[in-house]
C-alpha cells in the first residue's frame, strides 16, 4: 500500500509520542503516589504503540474509537493534545475529562474518542451504538473498538459479535493481544489458537496482524474499514504484541525476564519502523533526532501545563458526572 513520506513520518511522531509519554507518565506516578497527587491506576502502553497508530491513522477525524484501561495510545494517535491527557492523570480541572476521569476515562466525542473504560470489554458492547447510529442516520462512519484478549473472553464479546454481524454493523474489532490478562497467559484462556479465528462463528472475516508492524496494521485496518464503509458488515482483527511494563504500576511482573527482553530486542515497533523509514530514506538521521526532540518537548510542556493547572473546585464535584440537556 503506498503512503506519503509525510504521512509515513508523522507515524513515526505519533509512536515516538505515545512512548514519551507513557516513560514520563511512569515517573510521575512513581514520583507522585506516595504523595497521593496521581489520580487513579496507570496501564503502560508502551510496546503496543504500533496498534493503535495503525489503526488510527486508517481513520477519518469523524470515526469514533471505543478505548480500554490501557489506553493513552489509542487517545494520542486520534488526535488528543497530551497536555489535557497528563492534566486529567493528574485530576485537574484542565484535564481532557475535567480531572474527573483519570487515566481509564479520557473522552473527547468531537475527535470520536468515546472513552476509555475501566471495566475489561466494557467498550465492546458500547461500540454497537454509535455503530448503529451511524448506519441509522446513514453516514459512512466507521467505530473502531480496541480490546485485549482477557477482553476477548467476556461473555458480552460473544454477543456483540454476533450482533454487529447479523446487522451488518460498521464496525472493526481489534483485540490487542499482549499475550496476558494481568498474570494469565492468553493461550491458558483461550481455546483456539487465535481470538481472530473466532470471527468463523460470527460469519465475518478475522485476521491476525502483525502488531508490531506499523504498517501491516494500518493495511489490515484500511481494508476492514472500506469493508464496513460499505456496509458489508465488522471484521475481527487481532493483532499479536507485548506489553513492557507490569499489567499496571502496583502489580508486580510475573514474566519471564527473557521473554520480555526477546520481545524488546527482536520486535520492538518503534526500533522496525525507524529502521524501515532510514533504510529507504523516507527519513534521515537528522530529521529523526529532530522528530525525536520535538516529541520530548511537547510531553515536556504537558507536564509544565499538567502540573500548573489547578485542581477542580470541591463545589463543583458533582458537575459533569451526568450529561446535559
Ligand atoms: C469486568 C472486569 N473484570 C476484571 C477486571 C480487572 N482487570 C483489569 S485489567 C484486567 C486484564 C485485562 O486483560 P486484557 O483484556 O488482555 O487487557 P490488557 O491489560 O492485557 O491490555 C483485569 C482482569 C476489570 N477491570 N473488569
Ligand atoms: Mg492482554
């Protein structure tokens, strides 16, 4: 599939985005907790960059995205500007869901971000609806709904699948499958071999992808969602990757140390993709520090604006916990 250089790279800028900071949200949560000013858990992305910038990128600014627990990526590469996301982890009133939603509830409905969610699958039902609504009010929108495969075992998986296939509902499914749910291997949980094998049972396409590679996932998403453009129904994507970091920050890793070293030293998304755009000189050494620097700066200034802002008014802790007429 050909991509602009510019686009190429502005995929690289979004990886290196999301990795900046995801590193810079680590430390503040180390910094922070004892102290108590870090609102809430921290689920790293780092690893999976390569997911969620595929995916997004394949995206119109008006398609809607359904996130998880462990979802910063999925927010940065739709657009969300990371001042408002590092305000809201550390619950400030500037923060993208008013410092009321911490890291698991970042919504912003006008790039189609529908929110994070800290209950596991609790976006796969909920992708049904903007889905149907689009088909409803007879727009070509598209809902992508991100997952990961603990996610794949709810029971309410099983029935949304069918649901969107039986009304041919435009929506892409993409398990990220991080190889574990907290401590539980996936091949433990899940009886076939992959979750995309299930999509037979629900009589649409399923694919597993290469989720380490950028580019495999942005062809894999592009080609699920002319399919649900034209009102032929969701596809089940799974794409394999791995995790950096403990399950969360409190959780102690029960991994192998040498699994987590191969996976970084022979797979890591960015390092590929780096590689793939110097090798053809789609980037050169100088415009990949730059880049490089660019990103450190904004996450940089995310933290000078996060930690500046003011926390919300107690007066005000019951606004926006419901919607407005
Ligand atoms: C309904 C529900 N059950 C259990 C939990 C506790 N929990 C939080 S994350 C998680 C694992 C999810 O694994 P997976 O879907 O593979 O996503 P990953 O964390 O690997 O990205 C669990 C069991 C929860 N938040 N919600
Ligand atoms: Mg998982």
């Amino acid at each position: 599939m050909k991509i602009a250089p510019d686009r190429l790279r502005e995929m690289l800028r979004l990886m290196y985005r999301i990795r900046a900071f995801e590193c810079r949200a680590r430390q503040l949560f180390e910094e922070n907790r004892l102290r108590g000013s870090f609102m809430g858990a921290l689920h790293s992305y780092e690893g999976e960059e390569a997911v969620a910038v595929g995916a997004c990128v394949a995206l119109r600014s008006d398609d809607y995205i359904l996130s998880t627990h462990r979802g910063h990526g999925h927010c940065i590469a739709k657009g969300v500007d990371v001042r408002f996301m590092m305000a809201e982890l550390l619950g400030k009133e500037t923060g993208i869901s008013k410092g009321r939603g911490g890291s698991m509830h970042m919504f912003n409905p006008a790039l189609g971000l529908l929110g994070g969610n800290g209950i596991v699958g609790g976006g796969i039902p909920l992708a049904l609806g903007p889905a149907f609504s689009a088909q409803y009010r007879h727009t070509d929108q598209v809902t992508v709904c991100f997952f990961g495969d603990g996610a794949a075992c709810q029971g309410n998986f099983h029935e949304s699948l069918n649901l969107a296939s039986v009304w041919k509902l435009p929506v892409v499914y993409i398990c990220e499958n991080n190889q574990y749910a907290v401590t539980t291997p996936a091949h433990e949980s899940i009886a076939v071999a992959n979750v995309a094998d299930r999509a037979a049972g629900y009589g649409c396409p399923g694919e597993v992808v290469d989720g380490g590679d950028v580019l495999a996932v942005y062809t894999a998403v592009t080609k699920a969602v002319q399919r649900a453009r034209e009102s032929a129904g969701p596809t089940l994507l799974e794409c394999k990757t791995y995790r950096y970091q403990a399950h969360c920050m409190v959780i102690p890793d029960r991994r192998d140390p040498e699994e987590l070293a191969r996976w970084r030293e022979e797979h890591d998304p960015i390092y590929h993709f780096e590689q793939y755009l110097l090798d053809r000189h789609i980037m050169d050494e100088a415009q990949q520090s730059e880049l490089n620097e660019q990103v450190h700066e904004t996450v940089e200034e995310a933290v000078t604006f996060a930690e500046a802002s003011p926390l919300p008014n107690p007066n005000t802790v019951v606004e926006h916990l419901w919607a407005e007429d």
